[in-house]
C-alpha cells in the first residue's frame, strides 16, 4: 500500500452560501465536514490533514481526536483555494508518496469510493501519477498527485484555480478514472 495523505480543504468563507458555514450544516445527522472525515478515516489513507481557515474556532469544537487527523490554520484563507493547498503541502508528511486533496463540501463521497480510488493509486502508481476520478466524462474529485508534484503545488500563485495549472501542464501522466457514480461531482454549493 503506498502512503497517502489526504488533505481536506475546510478553509474557505462559504460565501456562495451567504452567511452560512456550509461545512457545519447538517448532512446524515453529522455536520456535513465530520461526515466527510467520517467517510475518510477508515480508508487506507495514512493520515487527514484537515486546513481550516474560515470559523476555524467553531469547526475545532466540533472536529473529533482521531489519530489520522492533523489540523493545519491556513491565515491566508482569504486569498484563494490555493493558499489552503499548500498549507496542506507543507504539513505532510516527508515519506508521503501521494496526497489526495479533497474539498470538506463534497459529502456524497463514500468511504467505498474512496476506496476505488486508493485501489487505483496502488495499482496505477509510478513516480508522476496524477489521477483524477470523473463521470461520464467529466472531471471530479478528489484529485491525486504523486510526491514529485508536491514542490510545484506548494509554488502556485494564491488563488481560486487549485491545483489545475499543475494538472494542465502535466497532462501526459494525468489517469482519468472512470467512477461508478456522480459522487465525484457533487459538492454543496447553494
């Protein structure tokens, strides 16, 4: 099994929700973040390193001790996704051999789809793996990098484009794979 760290982006204001914390609404009984950690923990995902920026103070209350989960304080949150990425870079975990970066707001994920996924990375892996889950042609999360991209996501410019610059450059080791369902499509954002 290689060592995956997943990094979950829980940073951003929510501010297509108005003044409402998405990540602290309720889904299945769970605010909707735990239930996303929920689904994560049990994987074969090494650790969680969970980025907070946004009513970080209130998502610590509610946040369970888990020994995967690491949390990492982005200040920088406001300036785009991108900041929260790489706070999530700098904090894994030097022999990590891939990070999975998945959004807090995409609770329709399951622990078995997240399971295919780390099934892939093993039997796909090499040294430039990227893999990216999609449906039906099109792209979702969460997103896959190999360590060897780890320097060049932690260099993107702060903003809102993610990790897609180092996606796009990057397109001949890029693995598409095909999902099951549309959970990899769906985050919350009304």
């Amino acid at each position: 099994m290689r060592r995956v760290t997943s990094i979950v982006l829980g940073a951003g204001t929510s501010s297509r929700m108005g003044k409402v914390n998405k990540l602290l609404m309720d889904y299945k009984g769970n605010p909707m973040l735990i239930h996303t950690l929920n689904q994560l923990t049990p994987t074969g995902v090494r650790d969680i390193v969970l980025v907070l920026g946004h009513e970080h103070e209130k998502i610590l209350d509610i946040v369970p001790e888990h020994e995967k989960i690491r949390i990492v304080l982005n200040p920088e949150y406001r300036k785009g996704m991108s900041t929260s990425m790489k706070a999530g870079i700098r904090a894994v975990k030097k022999d990590t051999d891939l990070v999975m970066i998945c959004l807090g707001d995409m609770p329709y994920l399951q622990q078995g789809d997240y399971a295919l996924i780390l099934d892939q990375i093993t039997q796909q892996f090499h040294s430039s793996l990227i893999l990216q889950p999609e449906y039906q042609g099109q792209r979702g999360h969460p997103v896959c990098f190999a360590n060897k991209y780890f320097r060049e996501l932690s260099e993107m410019p702060d903003d809102d484009n993610g990790a897609r610059r180092v996606i796009k450059k990057h397109l001949d080791c890029l693995r598409l794979l095909d999902m099951p369902n549309n959970h990899c499509l769906q985050d919350i954002d009304q």
